[in-house]
C-alpha cells in the first residue's frame, strides 16, 4: 500500500501503481446533551436506529452520563461512549454554576477531541443547542468534519430564568452561527423565532442554511390495543373522566392553569380526575403541590413523578392536557393522538401545529383556565365530536411525525451536505411546505 486518502465518503488506495475507490460508510458522531429519555433524547434515539438500519451510516453516541439513553443504546446494539460533560445552559441564573459549568466543559473538550481523532467522523450531529461541546470539537479537528445543530429549544432570558446560556445570549448565537453547516429545528415555530436571530449573527459573510424537520415516533408503538379502546364514552358510566399530563415539570408548563381547570369543573359538579406524570424543577414540583393542596384538590389532581413509558396510561386516559407556553414540538401530544387519546392543548408555540382545533384536538388561550375548563367540557358533552377528532388525530400524526419520514428527511440533509451541495434549506423542506 504506497497511499491512503480521504474524501468524506469514500477512499481511494493506491496499489502497486494501479488505483482504485473503495466506498465506505459515512460516519456520524452524535453528541446528547443529556443522559435521560425525554423528548429530545427519544427523537435522537429514534434518528439514529433508522439511520443505522440505512447501512451506509456508522454511528457513534456521546452521552454525559449512565442513564436511560445509554441503556436504550446498548439494547438497539448502538456504539456509544461517557464523557461527563455539562449543558452550557441553566435554568436559574447562578453565576458560580455557570463558570463551574465552563471549566469544565473546557476541560473535557480535549476528551472528546481524543475520541474525534481516533474516529475521524465525517459528520458531528449536536442534538439540541444545550450543549457547545461538539460544535467546539469540529472546528479543533483537521480535516473538520461536517457539524449539524438539531435544536429543539429556544435560549431563554432572565425574565424566565429558563434555559440561559453561560456565554450570554449573543455570544452564543454567534458560536451557534459560526459552527453551523445546517441549522435543524423541529418545528415551523422554532424555525422561525430562531433562524431570524442566528442570521443577524452570522452576518454578512456566511450564508446559513436552516432545515425544518418534524421529530419522528414509532407510530405502530402508541395504538391502542383493541377498537373498543378508541371508542368508549368519556363519563358514559357515572366514573370520574379521567385526564392525564405528561413531562418535565417547570415554570413554563404552566401546570397550575389544569389544576385551576380541575377546580372549576369540581364546581360545577363535574366528576374529573388530573394525574400529572413527569419530574423536574424541584422547587416548582413543591409549589405545585402545595397549591393542589390548598384548593383541596388531593383526591382530584395527584403528581404521580416520572415514567419512561406512558403508553398504557394514553390507552386508559380520557384526555390528554397540555398547558405549556414554550413547546418547540409537543411530542406527548403526537403520542396521545398516536394512542386513541384526545389532546386539549394551550394555542403557544407549535403546538398548534399538532393539534389543529376541532380537527385533531381542541385548543384553549394560554393563560385562560376558564376556556380550558370549556374545552374540556365540549369534548364530554359531544361524543361525536371526540371520535372523529380521535380518527383525525391519528392520520394526521401517522403522516407527520412517523419515524420513517424523519430518518428519510435527516439522510436526504445528510447526504446533501456530504456531497457538498448547496440547497436553499427551509423553504424547500417537505415539513415547511405543509405548515406554511
């Protein structure tokens, strides 16, 4: 062997004179913000299963720590390491968190330069803007490979205290812009609250392509077991209507507007029952429960703390609520719909992307209890109403968020880049043309 060299997709060895290519599979260095499975570490384990059923992709899945995701990676046979990096966003302002946070990502960059170089990836694919490590990785390597920020949340600011970064907003939009070759949102809303920001960032000199790619589920994984399930009356049989809330618990989910609906609708005689599924920010979890206990709503609203899969509380629940004001995507709403479980959700950010009122769900105005509580009330008092928007609910969801036809979009974008062609990005993706 007198040669080797490397073009992104391919090789060419040079033997005894005579040379000839020799095609390989592209590799992919996946960088998970976090170690958890919640929506953004489903969707990336979702992604990269189907990339890797593809057979030209070779994978390999950075994780903080030994949690679900990387258990979840070792059952699907899915390469992956620990480096104990942190999120380079907060959700409180601390300032010695924050430098503590910087150092030591700083720290481990060098750690995951090392594992870059033996690797040599092609492709390095931050999952979500909540970590800088990957971008900061692909601009020490040489050749740099290809980097891809897939985000799914929006920077925050001190009126919220969510999701603040530790370089100060602008300065991260620059990082963010600077080491973008394509920019992915999740969401129509996403994209267009945040594209606008990281061009002003970007400048003049770079020209930013921005993607817009739904997340994709496993849609045969959320029906419903039998028909009879998809078709039972709401409070046909004098039981309490039983509803459901699924997610991270914090201050911009706004849970308190269900519990103010719980307790209109137990005045007005009502017989409802709220159990909340998830975890998060401690503090908001006790203000929370403190304000159930206050309104005496104990036996009516119960924090049942976090679980992985929810499936079978879909099948049995009579509705699905949704009071959040920031969702980027609203991926309990895709699985509710998936599952035969009517959605009521808040009109903010995308989810009215998903829930399309009267069609496949009912919206209520953020910040109005009182619509909620109307809301939920319609879709007791009109059974017709609710099974249609079930049969709805679930063709809109198995046409707009399956998995298939996210792995599709992210291997036509992945392909693209490769190849080194230039596409205008958004405005030509599939999911921006039916939600403009």
């Amino acid at each position: 062997m007198q040669g080797v060299s490397f073009s992104q997709n391919r090789m060419r060895l040079s033997l005894s004179g005579k040379e000839k290519e020799y095609h390989y599979k592209t590799r992919i260095l996946f960088i998970s913000h976090s170690g958890e499975l919640y929506g953004a570490e489903r969707s990336l384990l979702t992604l990269v299963s189907g990339l890797q059923r593809l057979g030209r992709y070779e994978i390999l899945v950075v994780v903080p720590d030994e949690g679900p995701l990387a258990r979840a990676l070792y059952d699907e046979d899915i390469p992956f390491r620990i480096i104990p990096f942190l999120r380079w966003i907060g959700f409180r302002y601390h300032a010695v968190a924050k430098y503590y946070r910087r150092i030591r990502n700083r720290f481990l960059l060098g750690r995951l330069v090392r594992e870059a170089e033996r690797w040599m990836p092609d492709v390095i694919y931050t999952n979500t803007i909540a970590t800088p490590v990957g971008a900061m990785a692909s601009e020490k390597l040489s050749p740099r490979p290809v980097h891809i920020w897939h985000a799914r949340e929006l920077p925050g600011d001190r009126s919220t205290g969510f999701g603040l970064f530790d370089y100060g907003t602008e300065a991260s939009l620059r990082l963010l812009a600077r080491t973008s070759d394509c920019f992915i949102c999740n969401s129509r809303f996403l994209h267009d609250q945040l594209a606008p920001r990281l061009r002003r960032a970007a400048g003049s000199s770079k020209e930013l392509r921005t993607e817009i790619v739904y997340n994709g589920l496993d849609t045969e994984k959320y029906h419903a077991e039998s028909p009879d399930q998809l078709r039972k009356p709401a409070d046909g049989t004098g039981t309490p209507l039983r509803m459901i809330m699924a997610g991270g618990v914090g201050r911009v989910k706004h849970y308190s507007e269900a519990v103010a609906a719980v307790k209109i609708l137990d005045a007005a005689g009502v017989s409802v029952l709220l159990d909340i599924y998830g975890s998060g920010d401690e503090e908001e979890m006790r203000r929370l429960a403190k304000e159930i206990e206050g309104d005496g709503l104990e036996k009516r609203v119960q924090l049942m703390g976090y679980r992985s899969d929810l499936g079978a509380e879909y099948a049995r629940a009579d509705m699905l609520l949704i009071t959040s004001r920031m969702e980027t995507f609203g991926r309990v709403a895709v699985e509710a719909m998936l599952a035969g479980c009517p959605v009521v959700s808040s009109d903010a950010g995308a989810l009215p992307e998903i829930v399309l009122d009267g069609e496949t769900g009912l919206v209520y105005r953020s910040g109005e209890p009182e619509h909620l509580a109307r809301q939920i009330r319609k879709l007791i008092d009109d059974p017709s109403l609710r099974n249609a928007m079930i049969d709805r609910a679930r063709e809109y969801a198995e046409t707009h968020f399956s998995a298939e036809r996210l792995v599709t979009e992210i291997d036509r974008i992945l392909r693209d880049l490769i190849a080194g062609t230039k596409t205008t990005g958004a405005d030509e993706t599939t999911g921006a043309d039916e939600t403009s």
